[in-house]
C-alpha cells in the first residue's frame, strides 16, 4: 500500500496511509501516515466503535491538510481498549499468525505466483 | 502506554524460527515524493485504495474461480455500496486480537459519505479501490500502483487514502 501512496503522491495526488504498522510504512517511506496503536486489521479504529472511526478519520483528513513535508507521522491518541498483551503475543508460538487454511491458501497463492512468473504472466 | 510493534523484527525471527532462511525484503526507499493539498479539502474528490481485500458479499464465490486474478490486480467497488454489503477475505491480519467483522475499521467508506454530507470533503469518487497482494514489489510498482493512478484520473479524484491491513 505504502508503494501506491507513493506513486499517486509523485503523479500529483494527495494521500494519506492509515495504518498499524508504523515501522513497515515508515522504513518504506510514504508522504502522510496516520498510526493507530491497534492490531493489524483495524487501522481505521475499533470494529463498530463509530465515534472512535470519526475521529480517526477526521485526524487522517486534517493530516492531509497540515503536512508540509513527507515523512509526516501522527498517532491518534486511541488505546486498544483490551490491553496490549497482543503485542507480545502477535507472531509466537502461543499464537501463529495464520492458521492451517490460511497458511495453505498463502502457500498455494506462493507457488501460483511463480509458476506464472515462469510462465511470464504476471 | 508501551511501545508499537517492531513488525520487521517480529517477522524475521518468526519466520526464521520456521526455517525460512532468508529474510523478507521489506521496500526501502530514500527519497519520498509529496503533492501538497491544491485545494481545499471541502472541493476535493476521494477515494480509497486499500489491501484488506474487500469484497462485495454478492459476488463472494465469484472471486474465487480465478485464482490468478488474486495475485496483484486492482478491482474497484462502486462507492455507493453500503458497507453491510461488503466483507473482507483478508487472512493477514492479527485474528487473535481482533477481527475484520465491521468493514469501516479497515476501508472506511461510511466515513467517507458522512464528512461529505458534514462539508468537510467535497466528493467520494464513483470508485474505491483493492489491490490484491502481488508477492512482487516490482510488480506492484510497475503494474499495480500505475492502474491505481490511471483509475483515480479517470475518476477525477483529488485525494487517497489508502489502508493496509
């Protein structure tokens, strides 16, 4: 995603990323990134907490209007309301990133990958 | 409050503790480009463009027959879609922490509708965006993050934003 901000914000358009993984986006590079201290999946605030989204969306808009260069990272002020033992807990053995499926269903997409690559069709 | 989550870190010793030798690459660059605001925001059209793989629920076995189709690819939603009508396939994200139950939370298209009709955003382009994860960067910069643009010109569209899951 960090790669499309980037060529729409060399070809003129504006963006901002809304995102959880500040480090991925930040070593990538991208002109506005608005972080949110959640679990992957929810950088545009806590699933149904509408009030919440609202204002996370309205920091990503005033983003777009105060950055006066690239780089510009702001943190909404929000706390996973669960603790933050996820974040130990996120990619150990206690809990696996993907499950069975999930891991057979990225493998498969894997190999599918490069057996067009061969073929010279993606 | 503690720290963010060092996800570079966290994902290469995972992944070499499966046996995975070689480390991901994650895209780096030095140079970061940047288009300030030519306008106010309340005359702005917007759209999104998002790798939480949304999809209509109408249309969820369709998606699947081509597989091929998955990998990489740009595919747009039509932005008067209610958000109850969309779901999300998206297996990369923390399920044990959360879920992707409530679509807003990751490709906020209420939201967008609301600070419309607040006057804060001019327009929500005709489209919104998903773009399949390519396992290639220099796919995605060549094919993927160029479709994005053209679509976005075609539509007129001003501002982006873009959420990874």
């Amino acid at each position: 995603m960090s790669l499309v901000a980037r060529h729409l914000e060399a070809n003129g358009i504006a963006t901002v990323v809304m995102a959880c993984a500040k480090d991925i986006v930040e070593y990538c590079g991208v002109p506005r990134l608005l972080f949110t201290d959640f679990p992957l999946g929810n950088p545009c605030g806590e699933p149904f907490n509408v009030e919440q989204q609202r204002k996370i969306f309205s920091m990503a808009l005033d983003l777009l209007e105060s950055a006066r260069a690239p780089r510009t990272t702001v943190q909404t002020p929000f706390i996973w309301p669960h603790g933050d033992k996820w974040k130990e807990l996120f990619m150990s053995e206690a809990q696996p990133f993907l499950d069975e499926k999930a891991t057979e269903n990225w493998q498969r997409a894997k190999e599918e990958y490069r057996k067009l690559k061969k073929e010279g069709k993606v | 409050m503690s720290s963010y989550v060092r996800y570079i870190d966290k994902t290469r010793e995972y992944y070499l503790a499966q046996g995975y030798e070689t480390p991901y690459r994650w895209a780096h660059f030095d140079e970061v480009p940047f288009t300030p605001l030519k306008k106010p925001l309340s005359e702005c059209c917007i759209t999104i463009a998002s790798t939480s793989d949304v999809a209509l629920k109408s249309e969820q076995n369709k998606s699947d027959e081509n597989g091929h189709k998955l990998i990489g690819n740009v595919y747009e939603i039509p932005s008067d879609v209610k958000a109850t009508d969309l779901f999300s396939k998206q297996e990369h994200y923390d399920r044990h922490a959360t879920n992707l139950d409530d679509v807003n939370a990751y490709f906020p298209v209420t939201r967008l509708h609301e600070f419309v009709v607040r006057g804060r955003l001019g327009s929500v382009a005709p489209y919104l965006y998903g773009v399949y994860t390519a396992y290639s960067q220099k796919r995605t910069l060549e094919i993927d993050a160029p479709e994005v643009l053209k679509r976005c010109r075609e539509n007129n569209v001003d501002v982006a934003v873009l959420t990874p899951v």
